[in-house]
C-alpha cells in the first residue's frame, strides 16, 4: 500500500510507521485484487474543521474525514470489487488503485486517546484504519453493516497487535499468513536496483506489534542493509527488544537470513522463529539456534 502523506506539523515518526503498518495489513485483510495507494493528511482540529464545513456542511472538528474514489454497489467492499471495477480509480502516477483521501487530526488522536485510556500509538491506528475500511466500502449507518465494519477493523488491528481491546475474545494471535503479508508487502519497498533480489521482512514482538523492513542497497555496495536488520532497527528504535517470530519473504531463493542478521538477531531473541518463503511459495521455518549454533551473545559477556 503505497501512502502519499501529507503532515501539516511534524508527528512522531513511530505513529507514520505504525499506520504503514496497519494501511499494508488492512488491504492485505480486505483481500483486494490490486495495488493500492491513498493520501494520508496529518492536521490540526482547526483544519479539519474548515474541511468539515466546506466539503460536508458539517461546522465542527472531528477525528478522521473518508473521501472514497471508488463507488461501491450495496453490500460490495473493495475486496469484492472485479479488477475491472478496481482500474475506474487506477492512478498511473502510483500504479495503483487510488482508494482516495483521508484527513486525520492530531488533535483528535492524542485526545481520545487520553480520553479512552489507551496509547496515542493504538489510537492512530484505530482512526487509520477506520477510514481506510470507509474507503475500501464499509459504512456504518444501518446496525449490520456496522457489525460488518467493526469486525473488519478489529481483524485488521488484531493482527498488528493493536486491537482495542486487550486480549480482544475470539481474537486470533497473528498468524504467520498475516505475517508472511506483512513481509511481502515490505518487500514491495525493497531498493535493490544492483541485485535485483527484493526480500521483506516482518517482525512479530512479544506484545504483539509487527515491525516490517526490506532490504535497501548503496551503490557503495558493502553498505547495504538486509530487510531482517532493517525491521530489527526500526523495532530497537522504537523501544521493542522482545521478538517471538520473523517471516520472510523475496522475489527469489528461499530467503534464509544472512550471517550478519543471525548474529544480530540472536542479540535479542536467541530462540526467534525464523520463517522463510520464496518466489515459489514454499515455505520452511527454523529457530535461530538451529541457524546459530553456538552463538556469541550478551551471556558471553556476562550481560
Ligand atoms: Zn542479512
């Protein structure tokens, strides 16, 4: 899912992440035939009040305003469209199905995040998400397809590890289709214009949260950074240490993590598991100390 920003004041990079993040996993979970791209404006309240009023007669702030592109028969959502249905918004700028706009206030996340009791992180994802299932087809003004909209938005938090509710019932923890998704879509960001060998990564932490990563290559060729490395960093950066799982996936051989990348995720989690899918769909997995044996660690410094 390819998001074009467009930040009025400067916000924590962890929340843009994080609403990659979960953008990726809700059309992943919609299941729609095609790439997709939206536009994402970050705002104040006075802002999204002034759009409020000019585009919906509606003189107040709010948390999040849906601009769909797509018109969509009753009871049809983006992942039931045909791909013919789909290409009536296809933008060849972002070669892909412009989905359309949303606005999300600032104001509003930190607000109701405070009062909802929950983290401003879990909030900006919730009100990303929520439009962007407004923008995939889903409404909720009649009960059932408020229903319908819910569980769909629950699905899709769920599997990046911000449901709203906490251990939300019935909630399955993620799995590894989802993570596999997640580490295809990262790939899709791969720069690898030297080998040409795109690899993803997805890394499950222990509460949950999923940090993705792709490969990214320097025409000084040493300096370049495999996917798993770049999902780990991000994670560290963000102040997660504890991982469960890492899937990973390429547009070619089985993608099993490099030496540099055993040895730096064994830094953190010495019994990760390590799940790997190549261009041909198979797929295998190993802990890493089946893939380190014997590996140097903060034990061996007496840390
Ligand atoms: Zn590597």
């Amino acid at each position: 899912m390819k998001i074009l920003w467009q930040m009025d004041q400067p916000v924590d990079p962890g929340l843009t992440t994080l609403m990659q993040t979960a953008a990726d996993c809700a059309v992943l979970t919609e299941g729609v035939a095609q790439p997709c791209a939206v536009s994402v404006r970050l705002c104040d309240d006075e802002a999204i009040h002034a759009i409020n009023r000019d585009y919906r007669q509606v003189d107040r702030a709010t948390d999040v305003l849906s601009f769909p592109l797509l018109a969509y028969p009753k009871g049809k959502t983006a992942g039931s469209l045909s791909r013919h249905a789909l290409a009536q918004a296809w933008d060849d700028e972002t070669n892909a199905v412009m989905l359309g706009d949303l606005v999300i206030s600032v104001d509003h996340i930190a607000a109701q995040a405070e009062a909802y009791g929950h983290s401003v992180a879990r909030e900006a994802a919730f009100l990303l998400v929520h439009g962007l299932c407004h923008l995939m087809g889903y409404d909720h003004m009649e009960e059932d397809e408020q229903r319908r909209m819910r569980t769909m938005e629950e699905k899709i938090l769920n599997q990046i590890g911000m449901s709203r509710e906490e251990n939300a019932e019935g909630m399955e923890p993620v799995s590894d289709e989802a993570l596999l998704g997640l580490a295809r879509a990262a790939m899709e960001r791969a720069y690898a214009p030297y080998s040409e060998f795109s690899v993803g990564a997805a890394l499950l932490c222990e509460d949950g949260r999923v940090f993705q990563g792709c490969n990214i290559e320097n025409a000084s060729y040493p300096l370049s950074n495999c996917a798993e490395r770049t999902a780990v960093f991000k994670a560290v950066s963000e102040g997660e240490k504890s991982f469960t799982t890492i899937a990973i996936t390429s547009n070619g051989s089985t993608p099993w993590p490099c030496g540099a990348c055993r040895q730096v995720l064994n830094e953190f989690a010495p019994s990760i598991r390590v799940l790997v899918e190549g261009a041909d769909g198979v797929r295998d997995e190993l802990p890493l100390s089946a893939l380190l044996p014997h590996g140097f660690g903060p034990k061996d410094l007496g840390k």
